[in-house]
C-alpha cells in the first residue's frame, strides 16, 4: 500500500527475497530470466511503511522511478496463513520494486509468500 509512504533503508537482499527473486524470474515474462544476473547487486533502497514486505531496489546508480513493466507476477501464502499476491517491476531495464499485497486487503504486517506456495499469474 503505497499512500502510506515507503520508508528508506539501504540493505542487501535477504535470503527469502533472493529465493523469491529467483522464483519469479524463472517463472515470468519470457525475457524475465535476462534480469537474473542483477540480483547479485541489487540492494533494497526503501521498503512499504505499512508492514507488507514491499521493497525497492536500486542497481548501481540510484533508484529508477516512473513507469514500470511487470516481468513476473504470483500469489502465495504467508507464513501468517495470509493470501498474498507478488508483483515484480522493471525500470529502465533495471529489477525496480518486488510489491506484496494481502489478496484479501488484510491491513495487517505479514512476511514473504513461502515458495512452495507460490503460483505463477499470467500476465
Ligand atoms: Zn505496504
């Protein structure tokens, strides 16, 4: 939910978020898996202020803004048992924002779908 403001960090991925990454582009758009040398430099810039586990990435430079193509899409179950829908965006060529939402519009913290949960959408 981004009308509460995304908060800045300055991080690696996590484990999960690397594992997600991975999933996703190995199951989405059929240029997807061109991106997956990026995540090895990828570092999380700002994050959701909201307690879903929305993040945004930056490469080297800064991060990218404006509009995005979605290169993989999925829902998946939190570790909480909540129904969730993951949505990975490219910038300017560039793996820009992995965005997660409760399915449901639960306004409630939860984590990242685990990935024997996790269905590939169609674009
Ligand atoms: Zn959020």
């Amino acid at each position: 939910m981004k009308s509460k403001g995304h908060i800045p960090v300055e991080r690696n991925l996590s484990s999960s978020e690397r594992t997600l990454l991975q999933w996703l582009l190995m199951h989405g758009s059929t240029d997807a898996s061109k991106y997956m040398s990026q995540i090895d430099s990828l570092r999380i810039v700002s994050k959701c202020g909201c307690g879903c586990p929305t993040v945004d990435f930056a490469l080297q430079s800064g991060r990218k803004v404006g509009g995005s193509d979605i290169v993989a899409e999925a829902g998946g179950k939190s570790p909480e048992g909540i129904s969730v829908g993951v949505i990975l965006h490219v910038r300017d060529d560039e793996l820009s924002e992995l965005e997660v939402y409760s399915t449901e519009g639960l306004d409630v913290p939860f984590s990242l779908p685990t990935p024997d949960s996790l269905e590939a959408l169609p674009l």
